[in-house]
C-alpha cells in the first residue's frame, strides 16, 4: 500500500517574523516556474507516481505557500497531477497569509484544487503583529476570510500566537472574542517560544524582550480551551481546536503515525519505518535536483524504543489518548489525582487522555511513561 498523504514544503515568505525559524527563502519576486521544475524532478526521483496511492491529502506548507499566487499554484498544481492522483473527497491545504489573499487569487487556488486555507492571523493587535514583523494587519485578516468564503472556501483554519511578552501590553481576551466573531471552523493556538537563531532570540540575548511568565502561559491556554470549548469547539489535539467533524485530516496523519511522503526543501517523510528529511537551504535542495541528485540530508530508522516514545507522546498529545498496560496504572494515579489525565471511557480506565492542565506538562508526562515502559 502506497502513501496516501503528502506534505509539499513552499518556503517563499515576504519577511522572516521575529520568531520564525522554519526554512524560508525570503524573496520580492517569487521564482515559482522554477520551483514547480524542482518540484517535478523531486517528485520524479521520489517515484510518486508508484509510491502513492490515491491521495486522501495534499498539504502546502511553509513558508508562506500563497506566495505563490493565483498562478503559481496552479502550475504547482498542475505539475504535481502529474504524478499524484487524488481522491474525490481529498482535503487540499494552502497555507495562507492575509496579505496574499485577493479575489483573483482565491478563484485561481480554486480551480486549481485547494478546498480548505490556513490562515495565519497571529493576532488581531496590530502592535503586536508589527512586533511580530508580520505583513499584515487586523484588517486585512479581516478582510481575508470574507474574501476566502465569498471565493467559496469556507474550509479554513485560522492560526494565533498567545503569550507574547507582558510589555507588549496584549490583551489575549479581546483576541479570542474577535477570532469567534469570524466563525472558522477549524483554530490553531501556538505558544510563543524563543529560538536562537531568530530575530526575538537576537533581542533576548541582548536583553530587550523576555518570555512571558509562566503562569501568564497557562493562563492564556487555560482560557482558550474553556472559551473555545463553550463555543462549540473539540479541543481534539494539544493545539488544535475544531467543530465537529472538522478536524485537520493531514495534521491527524502524522499524530496517528501514519506514512507520508515529503516533498520540497526541509520537508519530512515517513515510509512506515524510516524517517527522511531533505535539505533546509533552498538552494542546497535545487542545486542536487540541478544535477540529477536526491536532496535528502539524512535519515533514521525507528528502533523500537523510538517507536515506544513516538507511540506514548503522539497518543498522549490527542484526545483519543493512550492504552495503558498492565501496571501502568499505579505509575499515572498521582497524574489523575492532579487532574493531568482522566479515562477516555470513563467505564474502562485502561485508555487516557490528557486534560488542558496535563496538556501543558505533557513533554514530562510522556517522558516519564516512556521511561518506565523502556525498563519493563
């Protein structure tokens, strides 16, 4: 059986933001003729067109994908139909930001395939986003979502960041009450971190903006799970929050383990045993497809204790949790006493889930697990 889902990485962004350290190729005009050509030749290496089943997903990810355009989707598009065949009822993917959204645009990611976006929004201060190096502004996130639905997508997922520094004076509230006013049926919440190589850690190593406080972090996730969850929302992933019958469907293939194939610079791939990833550079990746190379940079195979730890922290980062073995219950009984798990039947308590409060120890929690199941 081949792969049914495949992750295609466009790294193209208008500007780094202050936190950002994915692979991105920053560019005012973007070279996407000559990106579908590597996109065609990786696809070509990869066999896609054995590899794959009919694909159940396609997702665009970055980067900022609707860089692109209307027109470079649809030559990406048009490339990768020549390889891969996708089912009737696929769920297509683009990543999006406000700006890059038109009417134009949204007809072309139309015709072109694309049934549902994930917008990146980050917040709805326009202070913020500016501190953030965002493009846009609350209006134009605004203004994106009315265009999305008017172009017929009304599939979309809509992205913030909470705990940005206390100086910044955020009001996270108002955030959550203007995301629910725009009614999107699927939302990602991620915490701010501070990585090294970024802009935000250059101005923490220079001591001018520090994390937000611990409790500042709970207590901002701790809110949007109650407030999402009274509005009708499945908190069916760490981050992730969705209407019912709503959630991601590529985004679930990988907590669930599910082979993928990945396509593009930085992008991951997993055949059922053996994790690869190509290079990060976008121009390390074009220039071994130039000449005819594979631009993978490395790979493992999964042993079976990094197959255990895989199985306990996917499991417990979902709320359709983990099946504990026998004489793990003692081991997690403190757990259900602080209130970090509960049974995902409350019936038979052999399966659990972690609550909001368990969510946000979740990396101690699995590790824990993991190392008792590695000493038995």
């Amino acid at each position: 059986m081949g792969y049914r889902h495949l992750y295609l990485h466009v790294p193209f962004c208008a500007r780094r933001c202050s936190y950002c350290d994915f692979a991105i190729a920053v560019r005012k005009q973007v070279p996407w003729r000559a990106f579908a050509d590597s996109v065609d030749a990786e696809l070509r290496i990869r066999g896609a067109s054995q590899s794959c089943d009919v694909l159940s997903t396609l997702y665009l990810g970055g980067g900022t994908p609707s860089r692109l355009g209307g027109e470079g989707i649809e030559r990406l598009f048009a490339t990768l139909h020549q390889h891969i065949r996708l089912d009737a009822h696929a769920e297509v993917t683009l990543e999006a930001n406000p700006e890059d959204v038109s009417a134009e645009a949204v007809a072309a990611w139309r015709r072109a395939g694309v049934n549902r976006v994930s917008l990146g929004v980050q917040s709805f201060n326009d202070r913020v986003l500016s501190w953030m190096h965002r493009v846009h502004d609350a209006g134009a996130a605004l203004r994106a979502v009315d265009t999305l639905r008017a172009g017929g997508i009304d599939a979309m997922s809509l992205d913030l960041i909470f705990a940005a520094p206390d100086t910044l004076e955020r009001d996270w509230s108002d955030d959550i009450t203007r995301l629910l006013a725009l009614a999107p049926d699927h939302i990602s919440l991620y915490g701010l971190t501070i990585e090294p190589h970024t802009p935000l850690g250059r101005w923490r190593a220079r001591g001018e903006v520090e994390e937000a406080p611990e409790e500042v972090y709970e207590g901002q996730f701790l809110e949007s799970h109650e407030r999402l969850r009274e509005a009708g929302f499945e908190h069916y992933e760490v981050s992730n929050f969705a209407r019912l019958g709503r959630r991601a469907r590529h985004n679930s293939a990988y907590w669930q383990n599910v082979p993928y194939l990945g396509i593009g610079p930085s992008a991951h791939g997993f055949d059922g045993s053996e994790r690869r990833w190509n290079h990060a550079a976008l121009a390390a990746w074009e220039s071994a497809l130039c000449i005819g190379g594979d631009p993978v940079e490395g790979a493992e195979t999964l042993t079976s204790p990094n197959r255990e730890a895989e199985m306990v922290y996917l499991g417990l980062r979902t709320i359709d949790g983990l099946e504990l073995r026998e004489g793990e219950e003692a081991r997690v009984a403190t757990w259900r006493r602080q209130g970090w798990i509960v049974s995902v039947d409350e019936t038979a308590g052999s399966r659990i889930r972690c609550t909001a409060s368990g969510w946000l120890r979740l990396d101690a929690l699995a590790a824990d697990l993991t190392a008792l199941r590695s000493r038995s």
